[in-house]
C-alpha cells in the first residue's frame, strides 16, 4: 500500500507479453510522491509505455502490483479512472469533432454535469488558451494545440495522478515551453505527474527520473546525481582545421571517446571515466548535461561508421546551388500557407528549415518535394524546375515525411520492394538495393513484420532506408527523429553526417533544436514568411542566447511583439 508521502507505490511490477521474448518490463520498483513530477526516460522499446498503461489500469503486470492512492490497479481497478488523468502517446482525440465538442465527449465520460461542466470548460480553455478555437476541428488544429486539448481533456476531472505519454513529441520549442508551464502549474495544485519522454532536457527537469533499458530499470532519483558523476568528462572543442563532421568521425573512434556532437561550428564530447585523451583545437570544460548521463550509463553511443554513407557513391553536381526556392508561395483560398519563401542550399550542405507549428514548414517542404504545387514561384532541384521536369527532378531525390508514411499493412520486404520499385529499380539491381538496406539497418528479423507493428527507431529505419534506397543526390528529412531517443538519434545522424560527407545534399526539418545544431544553416519560417537566415552561431550571437533553442524563441517571441 502507498505510504503518506506516496501516491503511487510500484512494486517488483513485470509484465511478460511473448514467453520467448524478454520481458517487457522485469521487477520495477519505485515509489511516486504526491505532488512532485517524475520523468520516464529510456531507448525506444525500454518499457516506458507500457509502465504508463500499467498505471492507467489498461494493462495488468504478469507479476507485482502497483497501488494509486492505496487502490490496487487490478483488484480495484474499477476506482483507477476516478483517479488518474491519462495522455496517451498517440494524438487519442476525435479529429473530425469540434474542439468543444471533444471537451463535450470526455465530460460525458467523466460525469461531469450542468454548473460543474460550464466552469470546468471556461477554466480548461482559458488555462490551454484554446478559448478561441472552440470551433476548430481538432484535425485541423497545429501540434502544439492537439497537445494543449489532450491536456484539456485528460483534466476534465481534476486527478490525482496525471499520465503523460511522450506529450511533446512533434512539438515545437515554444509550444513545450507553454507545455511544460501548464503542468508545471498543476503541480501546484498537489497534482502528481509522470512524464514520459524522449527529450531528456525534459527528464533533466523533473524531480526524479526513472532511467529505463530494455524492461529494466538502471537508474531512479533526481537526474542532478547522474549529472554529477560525469564532472571533468565533457568538452567542447572549437577552433580545429578540418570539417566539423570528419572531425567527429575521427573523435568517435578514439577508445577514450564515450559520445560526440556536432554542436554548431563547435564539437562536443564525453570522455571515458578516469582517462584523457588528445582532442584537437582549443579544449574548453562544460558542464554535463543529463543527455550525457543517459548514453554515458547505456554504454555510449554507436560509433560504427555509416555503412549507408560506405555504400552511396560520391555525388557530383556542377550546378554552384544544387536546391533553390524562388519566391514560393501557396495559397488555399484567402489562406497564405507560405510567402515568397526564397532560399539556396548548397552541394553537401544540411539546410535546417525551422519554425513553430503550423509556420509553413511542412508546406515549403512539400513545394520544394514536388508535392505540392506552389500558386507562384518555383522550386529547382539541380537545375530542374519541379513543375516543368518533375520526373527528372524526382528522380534526384530522396523524401522521408514527418508522419511515418510507409503502409503499414505491408511487410518491411514489401514496403522496401514496392519504395525501389516507385525508384525504377528493377530486376537484379531491386534485390541487390532491397538486400543492401536490410543489411544496413538491421532489418532481417522484421522483413515479415508489418511496418505499422514495428517499434519507432525501426519504422524510421525503414522510412530512411526507403527514401535512400536509389542513392539520391538530395536527401528531404521531414522531423526525421521525432519521438525517438537520443541513442537512435545518433545513429541516424551518423548516416546523414556520413552522407553528406559523400556529397549529398541534404534539407531538414526539425523541432529538436539539439539536432538543428548539426546543420550548416538555418531558415526560420514564421507565419508563412521566412524572418531569418544564417548559420546556427549566427543566429545564437545575433540573439545574445547560449543555445539555439534559445535563440529560436527569442527570435519568434520578436515577431510576437516580445511575448504571446
């Protein structure tokens, strides 16, 4: 049973759901107190989801139990939804029904009636600032806001314990600022919450952590004890000849070197304990962040070469601009989605296109993919205009879109064979680019696996694997690592870096400001206009910010009239 400090008592909770496989979770236990917020973290597969589901009552352990204010989740579980608010990790609202009309759902759920139900709504859209689009179809509402009416909706009934799935995940810098505020502010209220998430700089503000690998649980306690351990191990190293990306790759292979980040025109690196080591240019000590302490205690990160970069013959393109946006523009009736959008990119360069929900990334992206097509301006792709020669211009390109966009009633053979076959291979060169992925990305144990079955790292696998299976000159990477932790983000950035080593060209977006630190430049889409171009220590200097998530609110808390 849960003590008085405890809301939550978790105790040697397994849950087994194949007997040949391992167990999904092996002996959990930990306590949660009352009022405080506690952070799941782990690699994809650790077992975070199916904790929270354990918690919500909508699984049962194979062994142990687990006790939400002295109710035990299975012999009471009758009592659990009086007690719990639940978020799942998958967008669970109706997106053909009204935001209020959602609201209206759950409160019916809930119980919640007459006078209770009015002030419940006036208080939930006032404090999600939703108030202004009651009227709105939740599918048509931005990531950020389909986050804020989950939030709304799993408070109809204040809880005892409110369960967040991966809730930022999609979400851009400012929006999980807000985020995070709102339930910082139910924490207040005595409200406990557990958040789980891929983003550690999330983990790394929560009181307590539970760090979890493949069912089991490796570290619990506040994330500062973990930090502290990994003092005098992380540097940052400026001013070195050389590129930025071999400089890293040469870093990696060092024995002594645990993990390494492109961190602008800068490199940064976790070192082994109790060693030293000989890095190059100017050496300065920082700070350990939890993201260190999380590789650092799964043994560090992949440091294999791109076997993709290995297998990608050297690009070479005449053209000084190998990616061009002239003007774009596109409108759907009085809506402008995108403005006179203009850009360059250059041969082997990561352009970072960037911008809150809803700012007209997706829709220059899809412009630029000859997907969509512009109302004015125009899109070239090596000297191709995409409406003019758009099966040329295709033909140099590699896309992988922001939602997983494989079928996912298709096998991964199938998606990789029927991807190859959109690509014009045939015959011997289809097997030999089918074989050829799956060997690279690991994928033999899933080839008869549906992809829609497939844990997250291994459906971006496969979605990067099918967008680079004809070996592209241009490489368009649309969130490519949303959601996914940072073991497998390095990895995929292993191969983007390797790549663009090989001369490809590559365009990205992203919302994980971390990870824009790895491109060479960077566009900020605002309400449909691009505000700012420039590299990423351009844009940190110009806002006097240290980081460039930072950066990226001040810039767009600028165009807001320094707030919102």
């Amino acid at each position: 049973m849960a003590n008085s400090e405890s809301l939550v008592t978790i105790d040697q909770v397994s849950k087994i759901f194949d007997p040949k496989s391992p167990p999904a979770l092996d002996k959990i236990s930990a306590l949660i107190p009352k009022g405080k917020m506690i952070g799941i973290a782990g690699p994809d597969g650790a077992g975070k989801t199916t904790l929270i589901r354990l918690m919500a009552a909508l699984l049962h352990p194979t062994e142990g139990s687990i006790h939400i204010d002295g109710y035990d989740t299975v012999k009471e579980r009758d009592q659990i939804p009086f007690l719990i608010g639940y978020m799942p990790q998958k967008f669970g609202l109706y997106e053909d029904l009204t935001v209020q009309q959602n609201l209206n759902l759950y409160a019916d759920l809930q119980g919640v009636e007459n006078k209770e139900r009015e002030e419940t709504f006036k208080r939930l859209l006032s404090f999600t600032g939703l108030q202004p689009f009651q009227n709105r179809l939740a599918g048509a509402l931005s990531g950020g806001m389909k986050q804020k009416l989950g939030l709304a909706c799993a408070l109809i009934k204040k809880p005892h314990l409110l369960l967040l799935d991966e809730p930022s995940v999609g979400v851009d810098p400012l929006s999980r600022r807000e985020l995070w505020k709102m339930v910082q502010n139910l924490l207040e209220e005595g409200i406990s919450v557990v958040w789980s998430t891929a983003y550690l700089d999330e983990a790394e503000k929560c009181d307590d952590v539970l760090l979890l690998s493949e069912g089991k649980l490796l570290y619990k306690g506040p994330p500062k004890e973990l930090t502290l351990k990994l003092e005098n191990r992380t540097f940052l190293i400026k001013n070195f000849e050389g590129r930025k990306r071999k400089v890293l790759s040469e870093l990696l292979k060092k024995p002594e070197v645990m993990d390494g980040v492109v961190q602008g025109d800068d490199v940064r690196v976790l070192l082994k304990p109790n060693t030293s080591c000989s890095l190059p240019g100017k050496v300065e000590a920082v700070q350990p962040r939890f993201e260190d302490a999380f590789v650092d205690i799964l043994g560090g990160a992949p440091k294999e070469e791109s076997l993709l970069a290995q297998e990608t013959p050297n690009v070479s393109i005449e053209s000084e601009y190998v990616v061009e946006a002239d003007h774009l523009t596109k409108k759907y009736g009085s809506f402008t989605a995108a403005n006179e959008i203009t850009f360059k990119i250059k041969q082997g360069e990561i352009f970072g296109l960037l911008g809150p929900n809803g700012a007209g990334k997706s829709t220059t992206f899809k412009m630029m993919c000859g997907l969509i097509k512009p109302t004015s301006g125009r899109g070239l792709v090596d000297g191709y205009d995409l409406q003019e020669a758009p099966g040329k211009a295709r033909s140099e390109i590699g896309y992988m879109a922001q939602k997983f966009s494989l079928y996912g009633d298709l096998s991964v053979k199938q998606n990789l064979e029927f991807f190859s076959g959109i690509y014009n291979l045939k015959g011997a060169q289809q097997k030999e680019a089918v074989d050829e992925m799956t060997e690279i990305f690991s994928l033999q144990p899933f080839l008869n696996t549906n992809a829609g079955e497939l844990p997250l790292g291994f459906k971006q696998r496969l979605a990067l694997a099918c967008s680079t299976m004809h070996h592209p000159k241009i490489l368009f990477l649309d969130e490519p690592t949303s959601g996914v932790d940072p073991i497998t983000r390095r990895e995929f950035w292993n191969h983007i870096n390797g790549l663009v080593e090989k001369g490809v060209t590559i365009m990205v977006t992203t919302h994980f400001m971390d990870e824009a630190e790895y491109c060479d430049r960077i566009g900020l889409v605002y309400q449909s206009k691009m505000i700012k171009l420039g590299t990423p220590e351009q844009l940190k200097k110009e806002t006097g910010t240290p980081t460039l998530e930072e950066a990226f609110i001040h810039l767009i808390e600028g165009q807001n009239g320094n707030g919102r």
